[in-house]
C-alpha cells in the first residue's frame, strides 16, 4: 500500500476554490474524427456548496465530471484547459496521485446504481476495497466500518446486508450502498452523475435526503449531476445549464428558476412537468396552434371498453423448493411458496379515455399491464374488453388471436424494445405483417410511411436502423407501431422515462393528439403522477399490488385521499415557482 | 449446494438414456456388415449367417437393444471382435492416456492463453493485442496433424531434443504402478523419478499440439470478455473510488470475465477429445480415440459403442463440474440452481 499522496493545504487565509475549472475543452476521437464533447467550460465550487450541472442528454455534463476525475475512457482527452483541486493541478498530477485523490477526496457516484456494483463481489467487500485502499482502517477493523457505512445510509439489518451480493438488493438499496462507498473514505468532494435516475419518485426523495443530510453534516461540496430541473432546484445552491458541451448559463437556483435569461434555459424550465401547468403548455412558444382541448368528456354511461374484476397475480417465490424436491422432503414449507404481484384489484377504462396507473416500483403496476395485454396469465380474475372474457384466453394463444390487434403496447426502453437489425420501417411493418390485412410490399410501405406521417417521424428516416436514431425518434417509431393495427386500447409503460424533458413534452403531446384523432384509450403506467395528470382524465394509485385510490386526476392532485398518494405527491421535486 | 449437485445429476439421467439408445442405433445404421467382416474374404452365406448367429445379428432390434442394455447394467460393454479383449478393459486402460494428454494440453494452453488475453485486453491496440491475434489465428489455421508433425520433425529428427514420438514411455523405463492411471502423477506418488522424466518427456510434443490448438478460442474469449468487463459501469465506480489497477483488473475485472471462459473451456475440452484422435496417430499414443478409429473402420460395433458412451459420460461429469465451478464463481446462478 502506498503512502496517501499529501493534499495541499486547504483554507490557507484565503478562500480558494475546492474545485476551479478554466476553459475546459474535451475531445472524443471516433470514427469520424475528432469530437469536442466540451468546449471551454467555466465554473468552481467552493467549500460545502452544492452545485447542480442541468443538461439534456449529450449536453456533456458527464463528460466534465470525468475529465475532473480523469477517468475519461480511452478514446477521451483534455484537450485544452485547467482543473484544480483545492490548488493542486489536476491536469498535470501523475496517475498515481489521481488515484490517491479518488475515493479519498472526491467521489462519485452513478446512475444505475447496479450496474455500478461489482455483481460479483459481496456489498460489504467492496465499500471494504476502498477503505483498505486509502489505508483509512487495517483489514481487522474493514469489516465493521464497512458495516458502519451502510448502517449511515440506512440499510436495515447492516451487518446482514454486508454478506448481500447487488442482484440481491433493489435499485433504491443499491443506490445507498452506492453513497456509501463514495462517502466511506469521507472525500471532501462528490459528484453525483444522475443518482436517481430509474428509482421512483419516493426512493429519489429518500435517497437525495439522505445524500444531502451527510454531505451536510461533513461540509463536503457536492456536484449533482441531473436533467431534471426540479431535482437541482430543490437541493442545490447553484445551478450550471449545459447545452451541447458548453455552460450557457450559471446562478443560483432562487434566480435561474425566476428569471431564467438564456433562451436554452427558458425551453427546459418550460418544458419540464410541474404542478397547474398543460400539456399544451410544455411546448415551447409558438410551436404549432394549440389546438382545442377535446371537449368530448369520456361517455361514462357507455359501456366500459375494458372492465378488471379482481384480479390477482401469483408468482412463484424465487428460491422456492421445485416439484421435484417437494416429492422428496415431505416437511412443510414454512414460508409460503408464490408472492402475490396483484392482488385482487378491479378498475375499468372506458371508450376513449386515458387512465394513468402510477406507484411505486414493485408495486404491480407492470404486471398488471402484462395481464391486460395478456401476455401472462393471472391467478384468478377476469378481464372484460369489449364484452369478451379475455381473461379466460391464455396468454399463448391470444397471441394469434384478432383480439390481439386491438390491444397493443407502447414499451419502457424505446431502444431496447426495438430489433437492432430492423429499421424503422420493418419495425413499424412488423405488426402489420403478422396480424393485419394488408397484402403487398407497396401497400405495407404506403401504411408505414402514413403511420410515420401520424407520429411525426420524418419520411427519410424509415430506412435508418435503430442505433441511428435519436431518442425521441426510436419513441416515435415504437409509437407507430403500437398504432399500426388502429388497436382500440394502448398500454403505455413508461414511454418517456429514458427521455430528456424537452423530447418527452413532444411525445405526450404527441399521443394526446393521436388519441384525439383515433380515439384510442390510454393505460399510461408511470411512476411520476405530474407527467401522467397530463395525460389522464383518471388517476389509479397501486401500492403493494392493490388500488389505494382511484379518481379524476385533478381531484386526486388536488386533495389526494390517501397518505400513501400524498406521500407519492410529495416526493415530486418542483422548480420554486 | 448438495441437493443443486444432485438435481444437476438428476437432469444428466435422461442425457446418458439417449446417448445408450443413439449410440446403440448409430452402429446398427453404420454402413458395412460385420458378419461378413469377420467371416473373412473366403467365406460362404453359410458361415456369414452362422457368422451372424454367433455375434447375435440376426435377432430383431429391440431384442439386441435389451441384452445390450441388461449387458451395460453389468457393466459389460461386449467384447472387441477384432482384438477379442474385453471393451471395458481395454477402455480401462486407454481412457488415462487420453486424458492425461487432453487435460496437460488444456492446462497448457490455459496458462498460455488467459494471461494472453487479459493483457491484449488491457493494453489494447498494443504489441502484446497484435501478438495475441497472430497466435490465435495461427493456432486453428493449423490442423493438429500437421503442428504435430511439425514439432516431431524439428524436436525430435532435426534438433534430436525430443524422444521418438512412440507412445507414453520410451522403451527403457517402467511404466509406474497404476493408481490414477495418470503416468506423472503416478511416477510421483511411487517416487520414481526416472519414470516421471521419461513420462513427461514423451507427454511434452503431444500436449503442445493440442495447446496450439485450443489456445485461440480461450484466448479470444478471455480478451472480449475482458474488454465488455473492463468498459462496465463497475469497473468505473472502482477506477473512481480509486483502487489500485491491480485490484480493478484482478478482483473486479478479471473474476466476472472469468465466467464466459469458463464455459468456452467446457466446450474445447470436448473439441480436443476429438482432435486427440489424429494426435494419438500422429504420436503412437495408445489413447482412447485411436481406439475408437480403428474399431470403427472395422466395423466394429462394441468397442465404438464403449468409446461414445464413455466419451458422453465424460462430457457430462465435465459441465457438471463447470455448473460447479460457476456457482462458486457467480452468486447469481446458485439462487436458480
């Protein structure tokens, strides 16, 4: 173990800036030359602030927090300017100094806060790993600081959870012993890439509090890291906007939220969901006639377009005994052997309406969506579409079924949920081939660039594979496809989650106006309540695979009736405004 | 971990069940009739047909298939027609030579190639990346028969270095008393250090062979999945807590890009128990697969049953020891297990 690299004496009488970076330009080599993914970037961080880095994707708001580590990937390099730290020259530190100063001085910690953890490799080891590394404690006393560690950041039961591999734990306890392994070597610096992206809006409340309360309590300074405007406002003293590698603006929170002055700055505020706002709104000024809100109330007195009678969903727990084993040890099985994913719930969506289904992740809100898309079985229960139990019709042969055009989905991850080696327009033509009635190449391509017209997608675009579309295109081509069969009921399963604010404004803008022109119903699964009140005429809450509460999503904003839909309500970040 | 073993025991069942009725069928649909084989050149349908009778030929299939399967329970495998020697024995005595030469080729080339890759991984685009791509592609551009050759002639006819390429020990030294039926582990546990010399001696050439041969898939696999592991999000948040290099490319890096290796080496420990059989010709090696060969082209049914058999219930004992293996290795299967 080497010795710790000696840090400069901070504080000395006069205030130096923790972290000060001048003119920072970062180039990527790639295929097609030299990339400037940051261009002469300016900002400092002064001791026991927060600072906050807004952005849309590719801004390069990550890129500068890499530089300032240097843990850039190969093809990256510091191409121009100067980043120090606390006085010492970033730039110009040899690698093993570099590595002294990470962990010990400043961390970091990342979205996908499981895939950050080494899957291999005990939770309790790892946080141990780089303890042992920054010589903070011999290997005898690793163990217990390691438990110490987690017992900071709220894991129940530490000294159990030390022994816990990642896939064990959920997202939101990743993320903690995430914070913890960045706060174990108490760095006097962290920057936090997007922490909470991918974790519900409970969880990023949980897991942003508790950040922000030990950063406090050991003065450090912060960089948070976040495309999510409200997040930054709620938890930081400053904020840096970033658009295309460069900062186009830089205040303090109070004053880039009330008088935002960059245009860039202006687009993302506008488009960002937030209390008493449209979603018509969302759009920037003077994109297209707001056209008029579709005055036909969804006809209540008709009959429901789909009706669920208590449905229940059990699966088998993980780790439970097989048939096999079961024949051998005839002793009961003490724990019971399925988890209950939904739990006898019963809702309708009429003709023509949205109805916005949030919670919590693990809440059962996916499955449920499976079980009407009738993708797996339930339990027991019935599902009612149009006079039909299809309840009834196993999830396999359902597939071949008419039926099956008329329900059809909008998925999470538009990229994944899309062949890579399909383009645009074979992706969208892919229902059409197996389910419709079209026969001929001239009539499919003539439907899929009518379809393509619908969602927006230009024209030139239909022959691109999708790694050469932008995020919000892939959303548009699975959008296509999802309507190429005119299906009467779309499932709609976090559809902008992986979107930026501004994309994510035009595509539910976008599906408001196909429902208008098609008449389709919504099921619009989510976990942020803001972005489905935009969409939805109705409001279902689930929580541990039950509906707490059910109603009109303005009611339900308004005065929300049950603690655990207020708490959900309350754990929404707002820009101060 | 025990009731996992036995239930991963339990699936390999219906795999051998197979493997009896295919092997079984597979020598009933091999061309060539071996009653008229041994009946020899002169011989009339008479003889052929009594011929027939005697090797129990003439009976229906299904007949034959269970005086087959009743003999396997006993565990007799039938009797060579052309050597007339007990398969089983024979098998006995073969199946250690085999494979001690496949595992000291596997070891080598493990040894070889795994460091090989991790450093082509870390330091891509380099000397050692280029050198690990020349080696692998020139290693299975390079049919076993020929690298084999190759090395006799330089080793033991040019340089005069190696012992003439005939069998597992020269003609002077003792073979050890069996205990394993692995010369060099047996030369060792007797103390006979002459033997063990002798026996590594003539081990050597072959075993390289197969290293040559297998060390490009292992080496290729061991650099990509050294690559997908290096570019993961763990091994940034361990670069970024600052951890020494060695600890992110050995704990971090290297464990997890042990696992598709892993399986790679399941698949070429069976790709080199065929290759072994032009190895063993090439080096008079009284290996198993010579074995098989020569009965096959005789028509022979048993000793090839015996051989397909053996070699199946090898293959199975191997995944079940990487299913093992990978369980130690990665936390996550032994929750499905």
């Amino acid at each position: 173990m080497r010795a710790p690299t000696p840090i400069p004496e901070q504080d000395a009488g006069h205030a130096l800036p923790l972290l000060d970076i001048r003119d920072l330009t970062v180039e990527f080599a790639t295929r097609r030359g030299t990339v400037r993914a940051v261009r002469h970037v300016n900002f400092s961080l002064a001791k026991g602030e927060t600072l906050a880095i807004v952005g849309e994707s590719g801004s390069g708001k990550s890129v500068t927090s890499y530089a300032a580590m240097r843990i850039l990937d190969r093809a990256g390099r510091i191409a121009e300017g100067a980043v120090s730290f606390s006085g010492l020259d970033l730039r110009a530190a040899p690698e093993a100094t570099m590595r002294d100063l990470r962990g010990r001085e400043i961390s970091m910690i990342f979205q996908n806060p499981r895939a950050a953890l080494n899957p291999i490799r005990k939770i309790g080891k790892q946080i141990e790993d780089a303890l042992l590394q920054h010589a903070q404690v011999d290997r005898a006393a690793a163990a217990g600081k390691a438990v110490a560690m987690l017992e900071q950041v709220r894991i129940a039961r530490p000294r159990e959870r030390y022994h816990a591999y990642p896939f064990e734990l959920s997202g939101g306890m990743c993320q903690r012993v995430v914070i913890a392994l960045a706060l174990a070597c108490r760095p006097q610096l962290l920057i936090a890439d997007e922490p909470t992206t991918g974790l519900d809006v409970t969880t990023q409340k949980a897991v942003m509090d508790l950040l922000v309360e030990l950063t406090r309590e050991r003065g450090m300074s912060t960089i948070l890291i976040t495309h999510d405007l409200g997040l930054a406002a709620a938890y930081c003293d400053r904020v840096v906007v970033m658009e295309k590698g460069e900062v186009v603006e830089s205040a303090g929170s109070e004053t880039i939220f009330r008088h935002p002055e960059h245009p860039y700055t202006r687009k993302l505020m506008h488009a960002t969901p937030r209390p008493g706002v449209t979603l018509r709104a969302l759009l920037p000024e003077g994109s297209g006639e707001p056209r008029p809100a579709p005055a036909s109330a969804p006809d209540v007195d008709r009959q429901p377009l789909l009706t669920v009678e208590n449905l229940v969903k059990d699966y088998p727990r993980q780790g439970a005994r097989g048939a096999l084993s079961k024949l051998w040890r005839s002793e009961p099985v003490p724990e019971s052997d399925s988890f209950r994913a939904v739990d006898g719930i019963s809702f309708s969506i009429g003709r023509g309406e949205s109805v916005g289904l949030v919670g919590e992740s693990g809440c059962g809100k996916s499955t449920t969506s499976s079980l009407l898309m009738r993708l797996i079985d339930q339990t027991s229960g019935s599902i009612v579409f149009d006079g039909e139990n299809i309840g009834d019709i196993p999830a396999r042969r359902f597939a071949k079924m008419p039926l099956r055009r008329r329900i059809q989905m909008v998925f999470q991850d538009a990229t994944d949920s899309l062949n890579p080696r399909y383009t645009a327009a074979r992706a969208i033509a892919d229902p059409i081939l197996r389910l419709g009635n079209l026969s001929g190449r001239d009539a499919v391509r003539a439907r899929c660039e009518e379809l393509a017209g619908q969602v927006g997608l230009p024209l030139d675009l239909l022959d691109r594979f999708p790694h050469q579309l932008s995020g919000g295109q892939k959303a548009r081509v699975g959008i296509a496809r999802a309507i190429a069969l005119k299906p009467d009921l779309v499932i709609l399963d976090e559809p902008t989650a992986a979107l930026d604010v501004s994309v994510q404004a035009v595509v539910l803008n976008l599906l408001q106006d196909l429902k208008d022109s098609l008449g389709m119903s919504y099921l619009f699964v989510s976990h942020d309540l803001n972005v489905v009140r935009l969409l939805c005429d109705r409001v279902i809450v689930m929580q541990a695979g039950k509906i707490v509460e059910q109603g009109p999503s303005k009611r339900i904003m308004v005065s929300p009736a049950t603690d655990y839909t207020r708490e959900l309500l309350a754990a929404i970040p707002h820009p101060p405004l | 971990m025990l009731a996992t073993l036995g239930k991963r025991l339990a699936t390999a069942i219906p795999t051998l069940i197979g493997v009896v009725i295919v092997t079984f069928l597979l020598t009933r649909v091999l061309p060539g009739d071996p009653a008229v084989y041994f009946a020899g050149p002169a011989a009339t349908p008479q003889s052929i047909a009594e011929v027939r009778k005697s090797l129990g030929l003439d009976r229906p299939l299904p007949e034959q298939f269970l005086r087959y399967v009743g003999d396997l329970a006993h565990g007799d495998l039938g009797n060579s027609l052309s050597t007339g020697q007990p398969v089983v024995k024979e098998l006995r005595s073969r199946l250690p030579a085999s494979a001690e030469l496949t595992l000291s080729g596997l070891l080598l080339s493990l040894v070889i190639a795994v460091p090989l890759g991790v450093l082509a991984a870390v330091r891509q685009g380099s000397w050692i990346d280029h050198i690990c791509r020349i080696v692998a592609t020139a290693g299975v551009s390079l049919p076993v028969f020929f690298t084999g050759l190759l090395l006799v002639y330089i080793f033991y006819f040019v340089l005069g270095w190696a012992p003439s390429p005939v069998g597992r020990l020269d003609a002077f030294a003792t073979a050890p008393p069996s205990i394993t039926g692995f010369y060099l582990f047996d030369s060792l546990l007797a103390r006979d250090f002459e033997s063990f010399r002798a026996a590594l001696s003539q081990l050597i050439l072959p075993a390289v062979t197969l290293a040559v041969f297998s060390l490009a898939p292992i080496a290729r696999m061991t650099r990509a999945s050294m690559l997908a592991v290096l570019s993961s999000d763990f091994v940034r948040t361990a670069r970024a807590s600052g951890l020494a290099t060695r600890t992110v490319i050995v704990t971090y890096a290297f464990r997890n890009a042990m696992l598709p290796v892993i399986t790679t080496l399941g698949m070429v420990f069976s790709f080199l128990l065929g290759a072994n059989v032009l190895v063993e010709k090439v080096f008079a090696w009284p290996g198993i697969g010579s074995y098989a060969v020569e009965a096959l082209i005789a028509s022979d049914f048993a000793p090839v049953q015996g051989f397909v058999l053996a070699m199946a219930i090898l293959y199975v004992a191997l995944n079940l020891a990487i299913d093992v293996l990978y369980g130690v290795i990665d936390p996550r299967v032994r929750v499905d297990g």
